[in-house]
C-alpha cells in the first residue's frame, strides 16, 4: 500500500505537468416545474409497482437466508458476532443490518430458515430505497442536461430494467444498493471540489469491495480537476470515512474477519468464470477450471487483471484528456462492463454495474443507449441461464442454445466499442441545462 501511495504521488506531480488543472465551470441551476415533479413522482410509483410483489417472495439462490441469519448474530452479540463464522460482508452492509434486525421480530418475523415472506422483504428494504435514489438521481443529472422528457426517459429506463428490479426485489442481492454511492461519486465530480465524491466511493467500499473498480477514474478526474491538493483531500476524506467504520469492528475483535472479508474478495471463488457469460465462459464454457491454469507462463487470473489494467489504463486517459461530465460517465460504465467481462471469478450478475453510468453517460449522448441496451438484455440472459430458480424453462432453453456464447462476445465487442470511443472521440460538452 506504501509503494502504491508513493506511485500515485510520483505520478500526480508528472501528470500535473502535462494535464494542468482545469475547474469545472459554475453547474447552471434548473428550476424544477411541476412537470417534473410529477414524472419524477410517476417514475418512482412504476419502480415501486414493478418490485413490490416480490419484496416477500423467496429468492432462488439462498442469499437471502445468509443475511437473515447474519442479522441473529448480530441481535444476540452485537458487532462481536457481526462476522461468526466467516462471511463476506463489509462494515456498512453489517450496520445496515444490525439496525434492521429489530424489525425482524417486532413484525413477527425470524432469523432462522424457513424464512417468512416479512424477513425477506426488511432485508430488501435497502436495496429498494437505493433503487428510488438512483431513480431520483438519473433523473436530475439527466435534467440539468435537457428537458423532462430526456430525464423521465433516462431515470425511466433504469426503473424497468430486468436486472435492476429483480436484483433489488426478486433477489436480495446489494448491487443497487453498491451502485448508488458509485453513481454518485461520479456524478458529483464538478462539486465541492471532489470531496463528496470520494466520501460517496468510501461507502461504496464499505459495502463491497468491487467499487475498486472506480479508483483509477476518481484519481485522474480529481487530479485534473483540482490538482495534487483536491487528490489529497479527497483521499483523507476517504481514508477518514474507511477508518471510522471499521474501528467499531476491530475494536470488537473483529479486525481479522474483516481483513478477510476485503482481501479475500480475491481468491474466495478460484475458478475462470463463477456463471459469468464473459470472456472466460469462452475460453472454458461451463467447465470448473481454476483461474490459476497458466497459458504462456501467467496464469489466468493474471491475464484476467492485465486485461482489466488496460480498459483502466484507456479510460483513465480518456478523463484526463477530457474530465468533463460525459467523458468520465462513459470512462465508469467501460471500466464497470470491464470488470465483468475481463477478470476471472466473475459471477453472473456483475455486468448490471455499467447500467447506471451508460445511462448518465446518455443523458448527453442518446447514442449511448445503444450500449446500454446491449447490456441490459445480455445481462437478463446471463442471470436468467445462470441462476435456474429465477424461470427454469428459460433457464433449460438458454444453456441449451449458442446464447451464453452470444452474450460473451457481444459483452466483448459493447466494451471494445466504448474503449474505441473514449479513445477517439471528440471532446465532450459540459452539461448544461436546456430548456
């Protein structure tokens, strides 16, 4: 961590030299009218009406049961029984569920399987709150670019996609909720000179460790934006966020299992491709390989981090030369798509995070939607041909076709073709608002 500091140092103070700092100029205020208040309210009732029938239903991996009982731990001991044996889970998420866990029997609920329909809805209850934020969101972004409809098309369209309700309602699974604190670090660039930013991707953090995946983008848009001092600040403010939420833990006896829970993200699934359709699915199809099988001397976990280095490298650059709003949401959704189609271990629901950032990346560029539809549709079929309890004639159908092979390469050539775009594209226009 010492080595890496000093290169990120070293590096600030050269890029400086080439990239000199250019502030964000002053974001236009919109006047919300009652259009707008009523499509944000009607876009929020849509997300509502699409995942409330299955807040209580069961989800068809099992997820749901591991946190349930996560919660009795954390009831009968407290944040010295938040990671009893050995789990996965970051300190926010562990907050989350220790303040939610007294709801469980006060509605009558339970800890322990069989789980009744009420448990399973509070543990969703975040993720869905984080899906109307996300909604809220979008649409502001897209509205401080154009007009209602724009905004109503671009938050909409995030509402109703099959991977974001059935992540949040169906499923259980925290991906909403780990994408709106990534959303917003990059959406808030241009304010407060970074700062909230990186507050936003320390949560991230604190709820999974895949956020990761934006630190090459925060540290080239804040150098360019602010200099070597806004990188520092925004560090700190980071390292401060990160610190104050893991002393509870360590403090608790649990600074082990939390180490684990970070650092063993990597290696806790030693296989070339954990159900993703991506570009290991291709080299291995369905086959239990280990990531550590070597070709040409690395293994494949190396290529998997090589390749993914890369994609960081041209999007990073692509920031730097142009750190303007457009630019580095297109540079998060390449970096997220990378992130699933690139590494090894990579489960089946992980193209999901590029969903949000090619929809703000299109609040200013239509033409994005492109991608992000390519996306949305290969990432419901990934989901729905890895996981059998979800719709188990599709499920049949979709291994039993060419479709995983389909959605790998079209995957690979989505990514190809917005690293091909940061690469030559033109430069970018501000947001701006557009009556």
């Amino acid at each position: 961590l010492l080595a890496l500091g000093g290169a990120a140092a070293l590096g600030a103070l050269a890029i400086e030299q080439v990239w000199p700092p250019a502030p964000p100029a002053p974001a236009p205020a919109v006047a919300y009218t009652r259009r707008d208040w009523l499509a944000l309210g009607g876009l929020l009732a849509l997300a509502l009406a699409l995942c409330l029938p299955w807040l209580g239903a069961p989800d068809p991996v099992g997820d749901l049961e591991l946190s349930a009982r996560r919660m009795g731990f954390l009831m009968r001991g407290g944040i010295a029984e938040s990671l009893t044996f050995g789990a996965d889970y970051m300190p926010l998420r562990l907050l989350i569920l220790r303040l939610l866990a007294p709801l469980v029997p006060l509605l009558g609920g339970a800890y322990y399987e069989p789980l009744p329909a009420v448990t399973r809805a509070i543990i969703k209850l975040p993720s869905l709150a984080a899906l109307l934020l996300t909604v809220a969101l979008l649409f502001r972004q897209a509205r401080a670019h154009g007009g209602t409809g724009r905004a109503a098309l671009i938050a909409g369209l995030y509402a109703v996609a099959p991977p974001v309700w059935m992540n949040a309602a169906w499923w259980g699974q925290v991906d909403v909720l780990l994408s709106l604190p990534m959303l917003a670090a990059v959406a808030l660039l241009d304010r407060w000179r970074g700062r909230a930013s990186w507050l936003c991707w320390a949560l991230a953090l604190l709820i999974k460790p895949q956020a990761i995946i934006l630190a090459p983008l925060l540290y080239g848009v804040t150098l360019r934006r602010y200099g070597p001092r806004g990188l520092v600040e925004g560090g700190l403010i980071a390292l401060a966020a990160l610190a104050a939420a893991c002393a509870p833990f360590a403090l608790s006896g649990e600074g082990p299992g939390l180490y684990q829970a970070a650092v063993g993200s990597v290696g806790r699934f030693p296989q070339a491709t954990n159900r993703a359709f991506n570009l290991w699915w291709l080299v291995v199809d369905d086959d239990p390989v280990s990531d550590l099988t070597e070709w040409a001397g690395l293994s494949y976990r190396a290529i998997g981090f090589l390749l993914v280095g890369g994609a960081a490298l041209v999007a990073t650059l692509a920031a730097l030369r142009r750190p303007e709003g457009p630019t580095r949401a297109l540079a998060a959704a390449a970096l997220a798509l990378a992130f699933f189609a690139l590494p090894t271990q990579i489960h089946e629901r992980y193209a999901f995070f590029a969903l949000p950032f090619l929809l703000l990346a299109a609040a200013s560029n239509l033409r994005m939607l492109i991608p992000y539809a390519l996306v949305a549709a290969t990432s419901t079929i990934n989901i729905l041909g890895a996981i059998r309890g979800f719709a188990p004639d599709l499920h049949r159908a979709i291994r039993a076709s060419a479709l995983p092979e389909v959605v790998a390469w079209t995957s690979l050539a989505t990514l190809a073709g917005l690293l091909l775009y940061l690469l030559l594209a033109p430069r970018a226009t501000p947001w701006t608002t557009r009556d």
